[in-house]
C-alpha cells in the first residue's frame, strides 16, 4: 500500500484484495456501472459526473448510471458507497467527504483514509467571492476596508462545507468581523443575496452566475489559483493579495477499498483522456468549472493537501468536530 500522510492511504495498490480475477482490468465491465454522486442533482460535482458518465459509456460499451445520494455535505452518500461493496459502482464526488468532513465530524460512518480509494481528479469548480450590487465594493480589499469601519455590520454566507472554515480563516486573518448567516438551501441564499438581504457570500460559481449575469451580484474574487474561463475577469484571490482565500474545489472518481490495482489504473486513464476530449472542457466551462484529470497518487495527494489546509485553519479559528 502506498501511504501519503493521512489521508492519501486509499491509493493503496491493492491488487491482490476482493475482485474476482475473473473480471479483471481487461474485461471490466460486464455489467452496468453505478456511479454514485453524494450531492443533488444539478450541482457542479453532478454535472461534471454525467458528463464523464456519458463518455466513460461510449468507452466500456456498457451503461454508466448516475445515482445521487445527497445529505450532510456527502457524508450520507459516500457513506452508502462505501456499504454496497459492489465492483462495479463508482463514486463521483468532490474531496470534501475526505478532506473537509474529518475537520467538522469527530466520527464518521467510514474511515477517509482506508474506505475510499482515488482514482483520478475529473474536475475543479470554481469557488467565488460574491457581494451584493447594491454593496459599494469592487475587489476584497475594499470589502475587508468596509468591513473593518463596519465591524460586526455586515453579514455573510459560506456554502456548506470547506467554506464557512474558508472564509472565517480569512476574516481571522483580515483581522474583520462578519455575521454568519445560516440557510439550508443555496438558491435561498443567492437570491438574498441579489436582493441585498445579505451582502456578501463564498460559493462555488455555478448558482451565482444567473445573478452575476443579470448585475444583482458581483465577484470580487476567485477562489482558485488559476481564472475561471467563463469569468476571466475576475481575480484569484492569492494574486489579490489574500492567500487565506484560496481552495481548489477538487472533484473525481473514487473506488471501494479493494479496488484492483489494474483496474484503478484503467479507470484512471480513461478518465484522464476524457478530460482532454474535444467539447468536455468547453461544457464544463460554461458552468464554472475546468477538467482536470490526474493518476491515482496525483489525486490522493491534492486531497491530502486539502485535508491539511482544513484542518490548520479549523484549528486557527477554533472549529471543533462535532460529537
């Protein structure tokens, strides 16, 4: 088994473990492939999911079948993934359920490290800095100026997962204060958002762009090291001048524990040329997002680096894991 820090032990070389040599990496899939996604239908990782789905389909002549398993930022459906034991279901997901949940949940249903092995990274969506048209600010050093004169005055939303972390880090960091407002569902938020009710939110591109589109919102800054093509504009918040900010939302597929070695690798790179097809990084573009294929240790070591970006800055604001 390969072990990189922590959470990086899923890219284990498992060759000897589980599947039946009987169906091996030659002759894998002789049956349709589930392909469980741990988010709603509609978002970033589900859209980059059906879109490799489709293709993956063509490649093995077999049906690649999308099922979302929603609820609790991943946890739930990752934690079904890991249950059905099954070799031919796949996971598609962002990292979070192995990166970010271990800094919020003292006990998970499955272990991160040992329980779900990366394959390869699919796709990055772009997280964002977002802020009201009616607030009078235009990049972050100006929101974190506000800010700073309105100490306490102004709220702000982070999607669920690594972002409330995220964005409480930065204002740490910033030396600011917000107010956290909570809400269940994004749209709710975003909507808020454009009408003012809110002034500020960290989410991923996606389910701002309607309002970014119709100038109820504007981006301040992106969350990644690179510019979304679709917004090329707008700055990464490290050239910015704020590091504290930056996180790539990494997404990809995953296999059970014992995933044969040969086939991981298959999978691998299938996926990888997938991502450099004609048309894929256009589509995933026009949603935010960019294709970004890896092999199995590239990936366990991108997820690794989050884990520890997470879990540093929830120790630097004093997030505690929930019992």
């Amino acid at each position: 088994m390969i072990r990189i820090c922590g959470i990086a032990v899923a890219v284990g070389l498992m060759s000897g473990m589980l599947s039946d040599p009987a169906t091996s990496a030659e002759q894998w899939p002789q049956r349709a492939v589930r392909l469980i996604v741990p988010f709603a239908a509609g978002s970033g990782p589900d859209f980059a999911g059906r879109l490799f789905a489709e293709r993956l389909s063509e490649r093995w002549k077999q049906p690649v079948v999308v099922e979302n398993r929603p609820g609790a930022d991943g946890l739930l459906g990752t934690a079904a993934f890991v249950n059905l034991r099954d070799d031919h279901v796949l996971m598609f997901s962002a990292a979070a359920p192995l990166s970010v949940l271990p800094a919020l949940q003292e006990k998970l249903p499955y272990d991160p490290a040992r329980d779900v092995l990366p394959i390869s990274a699919a796709a990055d969506t772009f997280g964002a800095v977002a802020v009201s048209a009616s607030l009078p600010v235009h990049s972050l050093a100006e929101l974190v100026a506000l800010a700073g004169r309105e100490r306490g005055q102004l709220n702000y939303h982070a999607l669920a997962g690594a972002f409330p972390i995220l964005f409480a880090g930065f204002a740490k960091d910033a030396g600011i204060e917000m107010t956290y407002v909570s809400y269940r569902e994004t749209t709710a938020a975003v909507l808020d958002l454009s009408e003012g009710r809110i002034q500020v939110m960290l989410a991923t591109l996606p389910p701002l762009l309607p309002q970014v589109n119709s100038g109820k919102v504007r981006l301040l800054a992106v969350t990644n090291k690179s510019r979304a093509p679709i917004m090329p504009a707008v700055t990464p918040a490290r050239d910015a001048g704020f590091p504290a900010l930056t996180y790539e939302s990494i997404a990809g597929f995953f296999g059970p524990r014992d995933m044969l070695a040969e086939r991981r690798d298959r999978v691998a790179t299938d996926v990888r040329a997938i991502a450099s097809e004609n048309g894929v990084g256009e589509r995933l573009a026009a949603v935010g997002q960019i294709a970004r294929g890896s092999t199995p240790i590239e990936f366990a070591a991108a997820i690794e680096e989050q884990r520890i970006q997470i879990s540093s800055i929830a120790r630097l604001v004093g997030t505690k894991p929930a019992r």
